[in-house]
C-alpha cells in the first residue's frame, strides 16, 4: 500500500508537474475544471484528461491585483497560478457554475490567462424541478459541443458510455476505500485517505482505477490494530488542509466519514448506465449531495448530514470551512441547530490557507474531543 | 453672518432641494402601512429579491416586501452593526452579506427602524443578483415555514443562449402557477399586461429621469437617485411609480432650464459604482459637493432599466425571461466595463469612484478589472473605497476622506493640463 500511497502523494504534492509529464507522455489534451460540477465524463468522452484545480500553495501576488482579500484563498489561488503560467499545461479549463466567486473567477480567468481554451458550463442553480432538469440537459449538450469544437473531436455516445463505466467504477471503489478505513481507521490516516481522493481527480483515470483496485484489496486483507475511540465526520466545502488530520489524530480522534467536494460529494451516486449518457449525467448532478451553492431542497444538507453521522456512528462533526466562502458559511447555523437537535456535538473551524498556528488549533481540537 | 447672508444661503439651499422628496416619502409610508396591515385586510405578502419578477405579484395582488430595501433603511438609520452583530452571535460569519446578516437577525427580534417587516406568505427569490439571496430565502423559508420560489436566472457571462430562454420562461409559467396556488386565485391576464405595460413605462421613465444628469450642472446626482430608486425597486409595475417618476422627471427638467444643479459648482463629474454606503451617504455626498465634484451617474440605480432593451411591453411575460436574465450583475466583468465605458462617455465622467463592497462579491470580485479597462479605453482616473453597505465597522473615515481629497488634487492637476 505504501507504494500506491507514495505515488498518489507526489501527485498531490505537485499537480503542474505531474500534468506536464502526463501531458507529453500520453499525447493527450488536458482540461482542467474547478468543482465537481464538471462533467468529467464528456471531457474523457473527448479523449481528454481531466484536472481539478486546487487553488496554489505559494504565496499569492498577481492574483491581489485582480481579487479584493475578501474573496476565499481557492478562487484566489487559482487565479494566481493561472497568471504566473502554473497551469500552462492546460489546453483548456471549464467553469461549471456554482459560486459567486468562481462565477466571477471564470471571467477573470477569461480577460486575464491567455492559455487554452474556455468553457463556462452554466449549470441551474435549482436542481429540484423538470424544467431545471431540461435545461441541466441542454447545457451539458451545450458543453459537449463546445468540447467538440475546441478539442476537434467528435464525442460519440460510445464513448460517453465508457467515461460513465469508468467514472462509476471509481467513485464505487473511492466509496469501497472509504468503506474499508471508516470500518478500520487505522489503516491509513486521514490525510492519506485524503490524499487519495485529491489524487483521483488530477491523475490519469484508467491508471488510477488500476491502483483504486489494487489498493482496495490490499485494504481488504489488512488488518489493523490501532483503535480510535472518538470517530468524527467531517464538513466543509474544500479540504486543502490535509494536515488538519494529523492535529484530530493526535488529539485521539479518526474523521471516518465526510462532507466534502474533495471528498464523498465526489464519489457519491453512480451516474445510471441504462439511459441517454447525457441525460444520466445530468441526472447524477441533480441527484448527488448537493454543494451550498445549488438549491435542492431546504432540508436535504442537515438531513443528510445527520444521517451520514449516525451510518458511521461518528460522535461529532468538524465543520471545516474557507474563510470568505458564503454558501457554506450561510448554512452553518442551520446545520449545527439540526445536530445540537440529534445530540450530535459539532466544533466550526474558519480557515484560510495557510493554516494558524498548529498550537491553536491542537488546543482546540483537544477540547472537542474531550467533551465527546 | 448678517440676517441677509443667512437667508441667501437658506434660499441657496431651498433652491437644491427636490421637492418630490416629499411626495416620495408619503408614498413609501403608504407602502408600508398597507405592507404591515396586509394581513388584517385579508391580503398576501411576499418577500421577494430586488431583481425579482415582481410583475405577477402586482397583477394577482400581492403585496410585495423587499429585505433589501429593507436593508438599506436599516443602514440609513445605522441600524446595521447591531443586527449584524445579532446575526454573528446567531452563527452567521461577519464576513458574510451585510442586508442578509440585518434581516436575517431582524425577523427574529423586529428590529430595525420600522419595527421589522411584515411576516411573508411566500418568498420569491431571483437569483439574477447573487447567489446570497439564494441561501438568505432558504432561511427565511426555514424561518417563517412558507413556500419559497426560485426565479433561477442563468448567467451570462459572454452570451445569452437559447435554451436560457427556455429555461427562464417555463419558470414564468411556474412562477405564475405557485402564486396561484398560494392565493387561491387565476392570474387576470388582461391585468397582467396592463401591469407589464406599467412596468416597462415606469422603468423608462426611470431612465429618463437618470438621463437628466447629461446635463451641465447635472440637476440630481448618484445620491439624489439612491434616494428615489426605491420606487422603481418597490412599486415597479404600478401607476403610482410612473406618476411619481413623471413628475419627478418634470421637476428635474425644470431645473435643468433654470440651472440648477445639484452640486452649487459642479466642476468634476464622478461615476459611482457598486450599492451605496447607506450610513454614510450624506457624509460622502457633502464631501464630494465641497470639492466641486458632483456623482452624477452610477452603475447600481441604472440597473433597474439596464435591460429594457430585452423587455417588450406587450409581450411582457415572453421577454421579462431575457430582460431579467440580462441585468448588469447577472453579466461577465468585461461587458460590465463596457457599460461603465458608456457611461463614462454618455455622461462625460471625469473620474470613477469605486466603492469595493465586502458585502457583495458578484459586484465587487471584478472591479480591478473593470476599473482597469475604463482607466485604459476611457483614460480617467478612478478611486477605490474599500468599505460595506451595511455595515458601519467597515468603514474607515480618515482613511477614505484622505483618498478622496488625494483624489480631487489629481483630478484638478489633470483639469489643469
């Protein structure tokens, strides 16, 4: 295992590296995309590789002349590695509509990063009625057209029926591995298993579904003897801050579960496999856990959460948010209301990267823990 | 001063003053009589978003009530920190929308200058101005347990596509259905056309009054239009709003003969952008009059008719699809620049004042772009102030009144050149 978790770490570690070595060893184009809203299947539909952006972690200078400090370190550090050349690698990137920040972070990108290609994929906000799903429809057909256009490639049905098979096996064994240490934390820590999610939306993703299945069933025959007593379930928007884990480990607790777009909202609901490919995929993004920033009901994200925690029996819950992200901050009271209602305590940490002081915040996840 | 200086400078001062600021006020006290009394004469409200589809609502009576309106008398009377400050120990972060953290607190204590805003039998919530408004209705309808519906307006950030228009118009259809259901009630179709008819001419007069402010001296500015704004945001759709418009535009071209400006010596003319400081506009209005410069346009009144040229009146609910689809927010920062471009030159701007506005991220993320492309297609020199429109905490005085005079010293070399 520990090979598989070296290989997907350096990825993690440098995501610009990896995409040029891809790039010049495969011959294939690579577009990149900033939530998990992108339609990742008809980009591999495309022949095209596709790679989420995570924001930078350098300092950020160029992008302070474009975006006010109100606005989250993602969105920021995205920009930054868009103008200093970064992501030059990129034959092109798609904005799936989600934020007001990214919405505005498309454009920025469009008027300022001269590099590749761009798509905005503007997506319903609503995702709860018909006419929102027609439309979901069109504009995935919409994005397959331009992909069309701008890679020069047609997008056959075919094909778009491959990308769902190998998306699917994916998100099922990213469910499986979570599955897997949700049942036995100790067999990788936290920052691993984020790792791993991380890694599978940069890397090449028919090698990625080789190792997922490699990993899986060394998963399966290991066994662990390290035991946590306080397992947690994670909230948020982003992780960008793996290290994070190693504080709550060290403070005695396992985050078992999560809620998170770098995490299960990813590999959550397989997109069906016996209808139109397009119509499926749109299906799967109405119906998978929905980001703050998308409406499908007024309830499902607490109710969702609360059934998550008690699945995997976790004692609390983490809420993990970007400084400057809205949709979540707003949602906050409401969700911790619902949890203080089950019983189920929860800590809201506000972070930016970088992380503060490792010494605050290890206080106060030790005075979490303590009170489960 | 002798009695005669004090009486000149008393005239001089009657002279500036609109006086269908008056007449506004009344109909706002109205307004919000039959608002909060609505209930007791048997009839509906509904809150709704101020880039709403508020037509239908006319149309089938219903009492339409804007939180952001709302918010902006709550800055106005510099109620804002104390809501906000309620809202922040509710769990709402500081850093998030200002008119959201105000009302969101206010329904819970009917705070506020007007003792809080009728409760709401529906929301209705255009997402064409942000993506707030958005999570604000969700926990107002979570609050107040009544339906909510959502006007989902694409955005268009180079290009308005067909099946956006599909989208929007089936969502009218939808829109009207809901608000049948909750009245109990068939929409009048004839007075629905009537009230889409009102609604183009009230927003084309508002664009008429805005366009009095080509003239030298301008007779209102930025601050006199924030001021009578609320109208064409609230009563859009109604005779009233076009009467009172009408009569304001009459007043302003009466000015215009006579020479009145707005500003005593108007000698650099200034575009606004973003929502206003609402505590603080008297403070920057008479900082601006005191060195001669006179706000004569802005981006944030003019978006109340910045997309007529979608809207048909009589086919009203066909093209309210595209023209509330196209507003000036719901478009990419590059034809938001454009249009500054315009403005700078329909309104021959000497400057540009930026007010980066912490509550508002779809206005705000952007403005160094745009202010940027106007300083290089437009060649005048722009300020940014960095402040909230809500909240007071915000604000720093010494800091800004400093820019702003830094900001005329350049503007007078370059008049001088």
């Amino acid at each position: 295992m520990q090979d598989i978790f070296r290989e997907m770490a350096e990825i993690v570690r440098d995501p610009f590296d990896y995409g040029w070595k891809s790039k010049t060893l495969s011959g294939r184009k690579v577009v990149g995309y900033v939530c998990t809203y992108a339609p990742e299947e008809i980009i591999l539909a495309a022949g095209a590789h596709p790679m989420r952006l995570f924001g930078t972690t350098g300092s950020i200078e160029r992008a302070d002349g474009h975006l006010q400090s109100y606005c989250c370190s993602l969105v920021r550090g995205v920009l930054e590695e868009g103008l200093k050349g970064g992501t030059d690698f990129l034959d092109g990137i798609v904005f799936p509509h989600t934020c007001d920040s990214i919405q505005r972070l498309s454009d920025l990108w469009r008027i300022n990063v001269p590099q590749g290609f761009h798509v905005d994929a503007v997506l319903p906000v609503k995702l709860d009625t018909q006419s929102a799903r027609q439309y979901m429809i069109d504009v995935l057909h919409r994005f397959k057209a331009d992909l069309e256009r701008e890679l020069d490639c047609p997008i056959t049905d075919e094909n778009l029926s491959k990308a769902i098979r190998l998306m699917n096996e994916i998100r099922r064994l990213l469910r499986l591995i979570y599955e897997l240490r949700s049942n036995q934390p100790g067999l990788m820590t936290g920052e691993t298993l984020y790792t791993i999610v991380k890694a599978t939306m940069i890397m090449d993703r028919i090698h990625c579904r080789e190792i997922l299945q490699e990993l899986v069933e060394k998963m399966e025959a290991a066994k662990s003897s390290h035991t946590y007593a306080k397992r947690l379930l994670m909230a948020g928007g982003i992780c960008n801050q793996p290290q994070i884990h190693d504080l709550i480990e060290a403070a005695g607790g396992a985050v078992v579960w999560d809620d998170f777009c770098t995490g299960s909202r990813y590999f959550e609901t397989p997109i069906a496999t016996d209808k139109d490919p397009i119509s499926a995929i749109a299906d799967r993004f109405l119906k998978r856990a929905v980001c703050p920033a998308k409406h499908a009901g007024l309830r499902n994200r607490a109710e969702d959460l609360i059934r998550i925690a008690r699945e995997r029996k976790a004692k609390g819950v983490i809420f993990l948010y970007l400084k400057f992200c809205d949709p979540h901050a707003f949602d906050y009271p409401y969700l911790k209301n619902a949890l203080d209602q089950e019983g189920i305590p929860s800590l809201l940490l506000e972070v930016e990267d970088p992380l503060p002081a490792e010494g605050q915040l290890q206080t106060r996840f030790e005075a979490f823990l303590e009170m489960l | 001063m002798s009695e005669n200086t004090v009486d000149a400078v008393k005239t001089e001062k009657d002279k500036r003053k609109i006086k269908a600021v008056k007449k506004m006020k009344e109909i706002m006290t109205f307004y919000y009589i039959d608002a909060k009394t609505a209930a007791e004469n048997n009839k509906k409200v509904a809150w709704i978003t101020s880039g709403g589809p508020v037509e239908p609502l006319i149309a089938m009576d219903i009492i339409p009530v804007y939180p952001e309106n709302h918010g902006a008398m709550i800055g106005a009377s510099k109620m804002g920190v104390d809501l906000c400050e309620k809202a922040e120990a509710m769990g709402y972060a500081g850093d998030l929308c200002s008119y959201a953290r105000s009302d969101i607190s206010c329904a819970t204590v009917n705070g506020g200058p007007i003792g809080g805003l009728p409760k709401p039998d529906m929301l209705i919530c255009g997402n064409n101005i942000c993506g707030t408004v958005l999570k604000w209705y969700e926990i107002q309808a979570r609050y107040f347990n009544v339906p909510l519906f959502i006007f989902d307006t694409p955005f268009c950030h180079t290009a308005f596509y067909e099946e956006m228009r599909r989208y929007v118009r089936s969502q009218v259809d939808e829109y009207i259905e809901f608000l049948e259901i909750a009245t109990g009630r068939k929409l009048d179709r004839g007075r629905m056309e009537e009230v889409g008819r009102l609604s183009v001419a009230g927003q084309r007069m508002w664009q008429a009054v805005l366009d009095t402010t080509v003239n030298k001296p301008a007779p209102m500015s930025a601050f006199d239009a924030f001021f009578h704004l609320a109208l064409i945001v609230t009563l859009r759709g109604t005779q009233t709003a076009v009467d009172y418009y009408q009569e304001l535009l009459d007043e302003m071209n009466e000015r215009v003969k006579d020479g009145i400006g707005a500003v005593p010596k108007e000698r650099y003319r200034l575009l606004w952008d973003n929502l206003p400081i609402w505590y603080r506009t008297k403070w920057l209005s008479d900082k601006f009059a005191a060195h001669d410069a006179c706000l004569v346009a802005d981006t944030y009144t003019s978006a109340w008719c910045g997309s007529l040229r979608y809207m048909d009146e009589k086919d009203f609910l066909n093209s309210m699809a595209e023209g509330y689809t196209r507003i000036y927010l719901n478009i990419g920062v590059d034809e938001m620049a454009r249009s500054v471009c315009d403005m700078v030159d329909k309104y021959d701007v000497d400057g540009l004042v930026i007010h980066s506005n912490r509550s508002c991220k779809p206005y705000s993320l952007g403005q160094y772009d745009i202010q940027r492309l106007v300083e290089e297609n437009k060649g005048i020199p722009s300020l940014l102030i960095e402040a909230d429109m809500c909240d007071e905490r915000m604000f720093s005085e010494s800091q800004i009144e400093t820019r702003i005079d830094a900001f005329i010293e350049m503007l007078k070399h370059r008049s001088r050149r």
